[in-house]
C-alpha cells in the first residue's frame, strides 16, 4: 500500500484500521452517553479501549460506572490511575 510514496507495513495499516474502529466506538459511547444509555455507552467504551489501549478512554469507562451505580469501581479505578 503506498502512502505518500512510502510503502505501509500490514502492521502499520492494520493498527490505522483498529485506530480507525475505536475510534467510531468511542464516537458511540459519546452518543450512548448523551442519550443516557449508559450500558451500551460502556459497552462502547471498552470496546474502543480494547482496540486502541489509550488510558484516557478509562475515565470514560468511569463515568459508565459510576451512573450505572457502580461508584466503587470507578473509585478503585481513579486510586490505580494516580
């Protein structure tokens, strides 16, 4: 695959799509979010984090947590993350 004259690893391309994918699922999580449906917005969530293994999506996560009345899991996770 070129890109800008240069050949692309499969490695490479293959890590732009599953970048690719998080990221949609995040943009899923934000609507699911917004909407109030915070199970499918969790669900969302970790699926991004799975794809992508960014630490800022935990807080996302978090947040899931916490309206789904599972407070103590985000506390526990806040604690890990200082």
């Amino acid at each position: 695959m070129l890109a800008g004259g240069m050949f692309l690893s499969p490695v490479a391309s293959a890590q732009v799509s599953a970048d690719d994918k998080a990221k949609e699922w995040y943009e899923s999580g934000k609507v699911f979010y917004q909407e109030a449906r915070y199970d499918q917005a969790l669900v969302a969530f970790e699926t991004a984090y799975r794809l992508s293994s960014r630490p800022t999506l935990l807080r996302s996560i978090g947040y899931c947590y916490e309206k789904l009345g599972h407070g103590h899991a985000w506390q526990g996770l806040s604690r890990e993350l200082q």
